[in-house]
C-alpha cells in the first residue's frame, strides 16, 4: 500500500487484509441526511465494519430466557468514572433516581414466521417485515432463488399470497388473499421468529414478549425489555420514576446485517414509530428540568432520537425513521441506556458505540465473554450511565 498517497484518498485494512477506500463522501452523506448529526472529524477507522468484531465463544449465546425475568446479570457501566459493577438484573432500580423517565417500546411481536408451498409442492419460509397496506406486505422469504413475481403460496386453506416483486437480500413484496380476519388467519399458522442463533424450542411464547407488550408489528422482540417483571415495574413506579412507552415496529431496519466494509454505504431500512404529544410533553419536561431519561433498548434511543429536532426538543411522530446511530453522533436526548449485548458487526454496537465511546464498548464486551455473560436475545443486560 502507497502511504503516500493523497490524504482524501486513503485506505484502511481490515481483519480479512481486504483495502478499504476510506474518503471524504461520507461528509457528503452527512449532509444529506438530516437525521445523521455526525462530526465531521470522526475517526476513519470507526467507519470500518470490521472494527466492531469481537470474539464471542458459541456457549455464551443464550438459548433460553432465564426464569424469573429479572434474574439475569446486569453489567453496570459509569460513563464519567469508568467503573463496572457486575450485579443482577434486579438491582437496576438502585441505579434509577426519583424523577428519572424510564423510556420503553410497546411494540408486540407478530407470529411472523411462516411456512408454505409453492404450486410445486417446493417449501417456502417468510418471515413478515412490514405491513404496507391490508393485504400486502415486505417480507424476507427462502429459498430466494425459488420465488418469481407471480409465484403463489400456500400458507393454510384459509390463507395464500402471491409475489408481487423482488428486492434485495432476500425480501420480497407480497400480497396476502385470506379468508376472515388477517390476524386471525396469521395466529393459527403463525410461529415465533425466533432468531436463527437460537436453536432451541421456546417452551413459553409469552417469553419472547415484553410484559408490556401492546401493539402487533413486530417481527423481532425490543429484547432489552425483556428482563422486566410486572412486580420490579411496580416497584420503580413506586420509588417515583415514570415510565413512558413510546412505540417502534421491529424488522429489518433494527436486524439486517451490514454488508459494506464502509459502514457509510450501509443501507438502514425504515421502521415504523409513534410518539404522543403527551410523552414529548413528559419528557421535554424532564429535559429542562435536568431529569434524567433512560432509554431501555436500542429501538426506544432511536425513536427519541428520531423525534427530536436540533435543538433537542421532542415532537410528537407517527413516521418511518431509517436513522443510523454510530460514532460520533451527538446524542440530543438520552442520559443511560439499558441494553442487551448484540451481535458482532451490528448497527447495535455501533450505535451502543456511539454512546459508551468505541474503545468503552469494545472493552465491555470482552470483560463480558470474560466474565461468561449470557449474549444475544435471551442474554444479559448491561446499564450505561
């Protein structure tokens, strides 16, 4: 590699020994995207995918959720002095002050995995991403190879769809012909689309639901809710933290993975959010009265984030957001985060990057394989302050 060459045409290396052209168009796609708020001196090598891979030993990926819910271990980082706690989920409320906003996505998740057959007899698997309309939606669908516009599937006596045309990565558009109620028909073929690291059966699958689930749409669980009871909710609303739920439908925008070295050529697709005037009121109340608000999950900071303007006021939303968080973005909104601990070379840990700081990320998770935490879905948690 010529290390002298010009400074706007430089190349890193990544683990693979692959040269990657790292230059100045990612200042062109700063501005023209208005919800990137990027510094424009960020360091090239966090634009690397590869700079967010770990080595994560195959026994550490949870297969089954932990019984009770909050049992789980919870990593608790303190941003300004650097010291990690290693406690139990439980003990989150000693970290939560009075007056804080606890921030969390209502979203349920669908039975969204489905499995049918061609005219042919061939089997075919969808996985439900997003609803367009009534009858037709986005899905990622396999074998890929197998599917044409015009393809028909047969999911039950009750329930077909036709390919209507093709994406990328798999997805597809399809229309759904049904007879009754969509829901309906979707709850009696439907499964639980669990994530493909997880090979085991879930017993419950309430389990793979938050206790304060609400809203269907979701083809992935907000898992760092997960580790909340109804009881250890109770008691945070007792010692004087409200709890704001705000809603964002989880599907390829939040799981597809990142393709490019570059991670400025990544493509985010949108997902669904909500957020009321009564919640911006709740916690643009906070904000100026120097409250804290904790976002529990990588879904809630991104509708927060997505719902502020530049000056950081929160406006009430009923959109699409595509918004990619990762270093340096300058947080407009949140104090902590609670979150699970997510797959190598994620829009996750880049955006957890962005708020931790990415050798403070990539530090935590290496205590955490060394520490044998549970990761993924059924995982443990971590709480950065």
């Amino acid at each position: 590699m010529n290390l002298n060459q010009n400074k706007n045409d430089e190349t890193k290396v990544d683990k693979n020994n692959t040269e990657i052209k790292v230059d100045d168009t990612f200042k062109n796609k700063i501005d023209d995207n208005e919800n990137l708020n990027i510094e424009t001196d960020i360091n090239e090598k966090l634009l690397l995918k590869s700079s967010y891979y770990y080595n994560l030993p195959e026994e550490l990926i949870a297969q089954t959720p932990v019984e009770p819910r909050d049992s789980s271990r919870l990593l608790v980082y303190n941003r300004k002095t650097g010291k990690i706690e290693h406690k139990i989920f439980h003990n989150i409320i000693d970290y939560l002050n009075k007056g804080d906003v606890l921030v969390v996505n209502n979203t349920k998740v669908l039975p969204a995995r489905l499995y049918g057959f061609k005219d042919t007899g061939a089997k075919i698997e969808c996985l439900l991403q997003k609803r367009i309309n009534l009858y037709d939606w986005e899905v990622i669908a396999k074998p890929a190879k197998r599917l044409i516009a015009g393809t028909k599937i047969s999911f039950s006596e009750n329930l077909c769809a036709e390919v209507l045309e093709k994406g990328e990565y798999g997805s597809f558009k399809i229309r759904f012909n049904f007879n009754g109620v969509f829901e309906e028909r979707l709850s009696e073929v439907g499964n639980v689309p669990l994530p493909p690291y997880i090979h085991e059966k879930l017993k419950n699958k309430e389990r793979y639901q938050t206790v304060y689930s609400k809203i269907e749409g979701s083809s992935a669980a907000p898992t760092a809710g997960l580790h909340f009871t109804t009881d250890l909710l109770n008691k945070i609303k007792e010692k004087g933290i409200e709890i704001v739920e705000v809603l964002l439908h989880v599907g390829l925008g939040t799981f597809r993975p990142v393709k490019e070295d570059n991670i400025l050529n990544h493509e985010m697709h949108s997902e669904y959010i909500e957020m009321s005037q009564e919640n911006a009121d709740i916690l643009n109340r906070a904000k100026k009265e120097n409250r804290r608000i904790i976002a529990v999950g990588t879904t809630s900071i991104r509708v927060l984030e997505s719902s502020a303007n530049e000056q950081g006021i929160i406006e009430a939303k009923k959109c699409e957001t595509n918004i990619f968080i990762y270093p340096s973005y300058k947080f407009k909104v949140i104090d902590a985060v609670i979150t699970n601990f997510h797959l190598p070379e994620s829009t996750l840990i880049m955006l957890v990057s962005a708020f931790a700081g990415y050798e403070n990320t990539m530090n935590l998770y290496n205590v955490a394989v060394k520490e044998k935490y549970r990761f993924f879905s059924f995982g443990d948690a971590m709480f950065i302050q």
